[in-house]
C-alpha cells in the first residue's frame, strides 16, 4: 500500500502538467482527461480511507529519507478521511464546470483544479509543518488562478485582495514555522509532539508565540473572526463552480488546526495549558453570530453563500474549541456536512443566478424553472441552518451534544444564529420564488449535467444523513486516535535514524 | 551582530506593515515584499549565528546549520512567484478598473 499515498499528490499533479503542455486548446479532450483523473483519485481515496481504518497510521518517507530528516506523509484516519471527502467534492464541481459550461470561460480551468487539488491533498497528508507550508502555497496559488477565472474588473480586484490576504498569511506561518524550528531544531510535527514537552521552561513563551502565529495563520485560511474580511469579497466573485470548490478550502484551515491542536500542541503540553481553546472558542462563537448577521443583512445571493461558509465554519471550530475525543467527532461530523452544504448553496446560487435577470434581492424578477430551483435552494437553506431532516440539524446536535456542561452559554450562542440563518434564507427564498410574478421569459438553459451534479451534492447530503451511525461511530475512532497520536508518532519511525 | 540583525527584521517588518496599510496596491505590495525580506532573514537566523562556518560537518569544529538555508531558499522562491503575481493582478486591475485603489465597492459584485 505504501507507494499509493503519495498518489493524491502526483496524479493531479502529472494530470495538470499533461493538460498544459500536450492538451492546451483541446477543451474535450481536457475534460476527459480531468474527469478521468479525478475519478481514479476518487478510487485511491477510497483505498485510502480503507487502508487507514485497517491498518492505521503509515508514514511515507519521500526518497527514503529517514523521518526528522527527510519529508514524511502520513495516512491516518482524518487524512485519509480528508482526501476523500476533496476527491468527492472535486468530482461534482468538475462535472458541474462541464455541465455549466464555466470551464469555457477562460483558459486552463481543469489544470488549476488538478494544482489545487494536488496542494489540498498535499497539505491533508503531509506530517511535516514546513511541507505543509509549501502545499499550502500549492493550493493558493492555483485558487488565485481559478478565483479569477473568466475575468472581470470586480473578479480581479477581489483577487487582489485575496492575494494580498494570504501573502501576509505566508508570511506569519513562515515566522510560526522558523520560531519554532529556532527552539526545537526540527519541523517534522511527530518529532516536534515528542520534543516539546521536554523542553526548557524558559522556551515556553516563545513556543506560545509560535503556536499562536500559526493558528492566526490557519484562521484566516478557515475565516475565523477576526480574519474573516476576505471570505465574503472572494467568494461573491469568484466563479460559483470555484466558490463551491474553495469549501474545501476553508477546511484545510480546521484540519490544519485540528492537527496542530492535537499532535503538536497538545492541551496536555504544560507550556500550553488551555490557551488554544481559551483562543478559539471566543472567535468561534463571534464568527458564527457575523455569518449568521451577514446572512440576514446580504444584498446579492452569492454573498448569502459566502456568510453561510462563514457561519458554518464558525459552528467547526466551536466544536474544534473544546479539544476533546467527542467535540472533535462533532466536529469532524460537521466538517463533513459543511464541505457538502456550503458547495451546494454555491452551486445553487450560480444556478440561480443564470436563471434571473436581477442578481439583488430586491424586487420581483421571476426565475426560470423555479420549482426546481426553489427545491435546491430550500434544501441547501435546511442544510445549512441545521434543520431535520437533513445532516446539518445532527451535526449541530452532536455539537450542542458536546458543550452540555455549558448549557446556559453555549447553546444560546448556537441556536439564536441558526434562527437568524433561518430568518435569512427564509427573507432571500420568499423574495426570489414567492413573488406573483410572470413566468420567465428568457428560456432556461439546458444543463442537465449541471443539474445532475447539484443534486449529486444533495444526495451526498441524504446519504451523511441516513448513515449518520456508522459515520460518527468511525469519527469517533478517528477522534480518539488524533486525542492519543502514539500510533500518528510511531508510524514516523523515528528511532530508526542513524 | 545578534541585536543587529534583530532590530534589521524588526525594521523590515514594521515597513511592511506601515506600507501594507495603504490604500493603493503598489504601496501594498512593496509592503508585502519588505515582509517577505523581514521573513527571510528570520528564518536565516533561526539555525542561530555563525561567522565563517561552512554548513558542512567536517570543515570547521562547528558547521551551520544548513536546514534553514534550505528552507529560506524555499521561502524566497514562493515569496518570488507570489510577488509576480500580485503585481500582474494589480496591474490587470488598474487596467480593468483605470484607478489602483485596493478597497472594494461593495455594490460592485460580479
């Protein structure tokens, strides 16, 4: 099996340099050639997760190099996990860029999806803090190519922006990174979890410092508050289909955090004590309340998705805050609810948006096939504000499930935003579908591909729902592994060096 | 030369964190590039001081440390590619929109 985890990485990678340099111009061929990719990434993924609940936790050592030396991936369970979820996303909004024609729009579309899908599964299995840095300059930037796919004044203007946002971003993870490589001397993170709690007392300040930078880092990639500003300018632009991709990408900021919190920076560590969740549960109860607001207060749909990410995300890392095995099961829980249901209001949202003249939510302006719209829109709506019957409602109930010792806090803080999220999507549904209006006189599109790929992401949905026990009985194996990461450290082999 | 180097970054950083403020992109981005020098030297620096060691075990009694080497010569190449880029975005910016104002106007959603 060993060889196969490096696969997510080299074959979006070999996928997307074939695109460029042989099928440059040749649309159809490019289309065959990324969904083929993307389907055999799907077929890895799924051996993957396979490999990784069967046999645990396996290092890869890239040119046999031995581990504090040389760059290891790791393959566990949240990895593995990770993967699969990126390869299922990335299926559906290919097939929907096909569908929907986006990927007409500008050039090389399907090879920047493969960068970025090579830099998010990159940054989900490497075990190293500086690798994770480069993939993470992988993944960006290919999102700043597809953020500004199809061109634009108010597209690259707010690819400016988002450029900006993470080149400060790089340059405080690299500061994280070189503090604490200066204390520890290494940057493998299993070395750096067996090191940290012998260290000087004197270096805890700086180690502090270090983690803090890092998970200010990993916040502005998941739009905690109060790093959140990008989020909603990049995501109304960008293209719907990217938008719906870049779900994902939020979430490699909460793995990112979920690994740190756990494996390097554990709440055990004495240097740390309870400073990550002290950090992490204020900004996560805020984040929630500006989605939830800026869902009530949004003037266009694509900017209701973009405050939906941001609650959801806001919902993650309240559960991330806690650092225990069953808050982080309900977290990975909803990690997974949202990566689907953000990626469908997006898509939804861009489905609308063909459909109607008027991108405002002001005044009547009918929209084409609204029976079916309206069926998509009110479901990613449920999804999201975490109504039955659909996944969000157990993910928040797993979540509240969690903090019931702060009852009295806590769940005011989650369940008075869901009402707002609620409140708003009721507002933007009832003023886009429930207007006496005259049937649409535009006829609409023909994209049965496009549609199809929607309500793929719906049925994602149904089936996270439907087997929500078995699912959250494998998340919390995977939670206590990442709350105990013996098996994590000794997959690295680190005695074995010479 | 510790205290030197040390109030150099400093000085570094707070230049780009001054220039990052501005309202236009060209200032921004000189901003941005005087953080990535600030960076660059801080991670130099992070395998601590040596004069005239070569990072080679064998040469001298003690060799530098040659990993931050590597990892800055990383970092300056991302730091390069990424600077490249955002200036040919500000560029196609103020060619797009004919003014270099980085602030967003929230009505003007594609």
């Amino acid at each position: 099996m060993s060889h196969w985890i490096i696969a997510p990485v080299v074959l979006p990678a070999f996928t997307a340099a074939l695109m460029v340099l042989a099928l440059r111009g040749h649309l159809a061929l490019q289309r065959i050639a990324s969904v083929a990719a993307i389907l055999a990434l799907n077929a890895i993924a799924a051996a993957l997760l396979w490999s990784a609940t069967v046999h645990g936790p396996e290092a890869y050592f890239l040119g046999d190099w031995p581990a504090p030396f040389g760059i290891v991936l790791v393959l566990d369970r949240l990895s593995a996990l990770m993967v699969a979820l990126l390869s299922l996303l990335a299926l559906i909004t290919a097939l929907y860029a096909i569908g929907s024609r986006w990927d007409e729009r500008g050039a090389h579309f399907h090879p920047l999806l493969h960068f970025l899908l090579m830099g998010v599964g990159g940054a989900f299995l490497t075990g190293d803090a500086f690798n994770l840095f480069v993939f993470f300059e992988v993944l960006l930037i290919a999102s700043y190519g597809l953020m500004i796919h199809g061109g634009g004044e108010a597209r690259t203007r707010a690819g400016i922006q988002y450029i900006a946002f993470n080149l400060v971003g790089s340059s405080l993870f690299l500061f994280g990174l070189a503090l604490l490589y200066g204390v520890t001397g290494t940057l493998n993170m299993a070395d750096l979890a067996q090191k940290l709690p012998s260290l000087p007392p004197g270096d805890a300040a700086l180690l502090r410092v270090a983690a803090v930078m890092l998970l200010l880092v990993f916040a502005i990639k998941g739009a905690l508050v109060p790093l959140q500003f990008w989020l909603p300018g990049t995501y109304a632009n960008a293209p719907g289909v990217v938008a719906a991709l870049f779900a994902i990408m939020t979430k490699v900021g909460a793995y990112a955090t979920l690994r740190i919190a756990t494996l390097v920076f554990p709440p055990d560590l004495a240097a740390m004590g309870t400073l990550i969740p002290t950090i992490l549960l204020p900004a996560a109860l805020v984040t929630l309340v500006i989605g939830a607001i800026g869902i009530l207060g949004a003037t266009t749909l694509p900017r209701i998705a973009a405050f939906a990410a941001i609650a959801s995300m806001g919902t993650a890392f309240l559960a991330m805050a806690q650092l225990t095995p069953q808050a982080t099961s309900a977290a990975l829980y909803y990690i997974l609810h949202s990566t689907l249901a953000t990626a469908l209001i997006f898509l939804v949202a861009d489905l609308i948006s063909r459909r109607r003249a008027d991108l405002s939510l002001t005044g009547p302006a009918p929209v084409a096939q609204s029976g079916l719209m309206s069926v998509l829109f009110f479901a990613a709506a449920i999804a999201l504000a975490g109504l039955p019957p659909l996944s969000g409602f157990l993910g928040k109930l797993l979540i509240l499930d969690a903090w019931r010792d702060e009852m009295r806090t806590i769940w005011p803080a989650v369940l008075i935003p869901s009402f707002l999220m609620l409140l708003g999507f009721s507002r933007a549904g009832s003023v886009l579908f429930w207007k006496p209006v005259q049937p649409a006189k535009a006829p609409a599109p023909h994209e049965p591909l496009a549609l199809t790929a929607a309500f793929a992401l719906l049925a994602a949905l149904a089936a996270l729902t439907l087997l929500a026990g078995p699912v959250t009985a494998w998340l919390d194996a995977t939670a206590q592994a990442l709350h105990d990461p013996a098996a994590y450290i000794a997959a690295n082999r680190l005695g074995a060096a010479p | 030369m510790e205290a030197l180097l040390a109030s150099a970054i400093g000085l570094f950083t707070a230049v780009g964190i001054y220039l990052m403020l501005r309202l236009r992109t060209f200032p921004v981005i000189l901003g941005l590039t005087f953080l990535s020098y600030a960076v660059n030297l801080f991670i130099f620096v992070s395998g601590r001081l040596a004069v005239n060691a070569a990072p080679i075990v064998g040469t001298t009694d003690t060799p530098a440390d040659p990993l931050p080497q590597a990892l800055v010569l990383t970092a300056i190449v991302i730091s390069f590619g990424m600077t490249a880029v955002i200036m040919i975005m500000a560029i196609g910016g103020h060619l797009l929109a004919g003014h270099d104002r980085i602030d967003l106007d929230p009505r003007g959603d594609s």
